[in-house]
C-alpha cells in the first residue's frame, strides 16, 4: 500500500502513463521527474547549505594560510590549538574530525 493506494490502483496509474507517453519516453520521463525531486529537496534544505553544484561552480582556490606555532599555555591561543579547522574556501570554522566543510561542502586538509 502506497499513500493509500492498493496494487490495483497502481498497476492502473502505471498502464495510463504507459499508453499516454508511450514506451520511448518512459526513461526520458523517469529522468525530469527525478531531477525534480532532487530539486526540492535541494530546496528544502533551505539557503543555509549551498548546493553542492553551486559550492563547487563559485569556489576560489584557497589561499596559502601561515601558521604559527603557539603555546598550550597561550589563554588567547586560535582555534587551531583547540582542535578545530578553517575552511580553505570559505573560511567557517570546522570540528577537527570533520573530512568536509559544514558550509561549502568543500575538502579539509
């Protein structure tokens, strides 16, 4: 049972698709509607998180970042020294064991 849809109901959607676009279309059909759904759902994750498409199309090559060394015993010490990382691309501040960027979605070294 499908959204409330029995085997027969289903197997009578799926002849009248069959017969209005016919065998040849069916993939071409397939293909848009998928590319839909994974444009809403691209959507409903909301403008927080650039799609990844998006992410990879605006991203600017990272710059060359110098670190220096700094204390354990440094009170004002960066973020560095407590375990975390900077994105390369976008700059936001990571967990140490994350692989990817919250943000951008982009590698961390």
């Amino acid at each position: 049972m499908f959204l409330g849809l029995g085997a027969p109901e289903l197997i009578f959607i799926l002849i009248v698709v069959l017969v209005i676009f016919g065998p040849k279309n069916l993939p071409k059909l397939g293909k848009s509607f998928g590319q839909t759904v994974k444009g809403i759902r691209e959507g409903m994750e909301g403008e927080d998180k650039p799609a990844k498409a998006d992410a990879t199309a605006e991203s600017k090559p990272a710059e060359d970042v110098v670190v220096e060394h700094v204390d354990a015993d440094d009170e004002d010490a960066p973020a560095a020294a407590e375990g975390k990382k900077f994105c390369g691309s976008c700059g936001a501040e990571n967990p140490a064991d994350n692989k990817f960027c919250k943000s951008c979605g982009a590698k961390l070294d």
